[in-house]
C-alpha cells in the first residue's frame, strides 16, 4: 500500500513538472521573440478609463482619416539644441527641433549602438512639428509629400526624420541598419515601400515613429504597419508574448464612455489610445 501511494505521487509530480514545461513554451532562441499567443488570466485589479485616453499613447494611428487630438501631444517635448546630453552621434539639421524628451532618449540609444557596427553618419532631420509648422510645410510642398496640420504624425512628438550625412537613406547604411534594428528599441519604419497601398503614404525610409516594445518586435516579427497591427491586436484582443526576459499580456478595450477595464495586480502596464475607438493595455513581468 505504501509502495502505491509512493509511486502515485511520483507521477503526479512528474505530470506536474510536465505541464509545467509545456505552459512555459520554447526555449528564448537569439535572444528576441519567444512565444505570440492567447493571453494567460493572472490576478487582475480594476482601474477607470476615460474616453480621453483613447487620444493619448505611443500607439496612436494618424492619417489623412485620424487626426492628432490636442490631448495626443507629447506633454515632454524639448528642444534638441537645449539639452546636450540627447546629442550624442549624430547631427541636427536644424537647432530649432523638438522631440519628445523619452523618444530622444531612446533614439540616443540606438545611434550609440550603432555605432558599435560602424555606422556613425546619422542626421536627425525633423521632429515635433506644431501646428504653423506643419501649415507653412504643407503650404510649400503640397498634399503629395505633405500632410495638413493635425494629420501627420510630426505632429504628435515621436516620429523622428533620421538621415545620413553622407547619402540618401534608401542607400545608406545608417538607412540599412535602422530598417534592420530599429524594432529592439521600440521604433518601426513608419512608410515602409511595400505598404504603400495601407498607408496611403508614399515610401519614406528616413520616417521613423516610436511605439515601444513589444509592439515594434511584433510589428517586425509579422511585417506589420501600424495600421495592420492594430486591426490585429483589435480581433485578437488578447495576446501574450515573450521577449528578452519579460512576459507581456497586450488586452484591447474598446470606449465610447468612463469605463472600468482589469490590469494585471502582480506586473507594470501601460496604457495607450489607438485614436479610433479603443485603448490597448500592454503589462509585463520580468521571467
């Protein structure tokens, strides 16, 4: 009998490291993107939402049909010139440009690893652009290489126009290596050529936009635009992912008042806007 009950709980213990392993999934290959599925339930608190934040976040979609509501501009915008320690590897085409003072600082980040593969010639050449800015470029170059105030993204704080000093990006290597890394850090080619249809924006490989991790892994993982991943965390509505060492849950809300949605209690969230209808909570963990 003592025999029984011993190799009873052996199996159970074994079933239990099993299923163990297999929620856990694969293992972290390369070091980036391990697992994009339906999001686990974990211990959830319960927070307001107001229909304001949907105008607000890093993952607002802004076009010729969404435009920029006042409350989606960065609150932290700064100008370049004034601050020395966001001018690190690379160059300002103009003293005058602003950017979010958070995008900058991961923009900073990037051009200083990139120099680490010998490719050092960036030239930040837009920013945050207000709204007579954007009147007297649209007013110059008209709707075909231009957007209307409140209609492009520059108006927002966290596109960036990143140039090379010593060639056109679409053929330099400062071009290459952003189209290539810019994801690890949260940015995504906004115009990429082969979206043209979706966006309803000519190529630009200079135009870059902030969103953050893990939605620039996912974006690169799927050859998303911005405009395809959130009509996709839209249906999905929940999505669960591993990457570099963090769990992420991203939930879809839509709103159309004040609202109570559930966030995880045990992790940090983050809550952004899609500027069309909902908002996208996105919480991690550190594995």
């Amino acid at each position: 009998m003592k025999k029984r009950v011993f190799w009873l709980v052996i199996l159970l213990l074994f079933g239990y490291i099993l299923i163990q392993k297999i929620a856990d999934g694969p293992p972290n290959v390369g070091g980036h993107i391990d697992t994009l599925g339906e999001a686990t339930e974990v211990e959830q608190q319960s927070i307001q939402i107001t229909k304001d934040q949907i105008y607000q976040g890093d993952l607002l979609l802004v076009n010729k049909e969404y435009p920029v509501h006042e409350a989606g501009v960065k609150n932290d915008v700064v100008r370049l010139s004034e601050h020395e320690e966001l001018l690190q590897g690379y160059r300002l085409l103009d003293h005058r440009i602003e950017v979010s003072e958070r995008v900058a600082k991961v923009f900073l980040e990037m051009v200083e690893d990139a120099q680490q593969d010998n490719v050092s010639h960036f030239i930040l050449n837009s920013g945050y652009r207000g709204k007579e800015e954007q009147d007297q470029l649209y007013a110059e170059m008209g709707p075909d290489y231009a957007l209307p105030s409140g209609y492009s993204e520059h108006n927002v704080g966290s596109a960036l126009d990143i140039g090379s000093t010593q060639m056109k990006m679409e053929h330099a290597p400062e071009g290459k290596w952003l189209a290539d890394n810019s994801w690890k850090y949260g940015f995504i080619l906004r115009y990429p050529k082969d979206k043209i249809a979706i966006t309803g924006t000519a190529y630009e490989p200079w135009h870059f936009r902030y969103v953050g991790l893990p939605h620039s892994a996912i974006m690169k993982q799927n050859n998303f635009s911005l405009e395809e991943y959130l009509d996709y965390v839209k249906d999905k509505r929940s999505i669960s992912m591993t990457s570099n060492g963090k769990i992420y849950e991203i939930n879809y809300y839509p709103v159309d008042q004040e609202m109570p949605i559930k966030v995880p209690m045990t992790s940090n969230y983050v809550i952004s806007g899609d500027n069309m209808g909902g908002v996208i909570v996105t919480s991690y963990v550190n594995k």
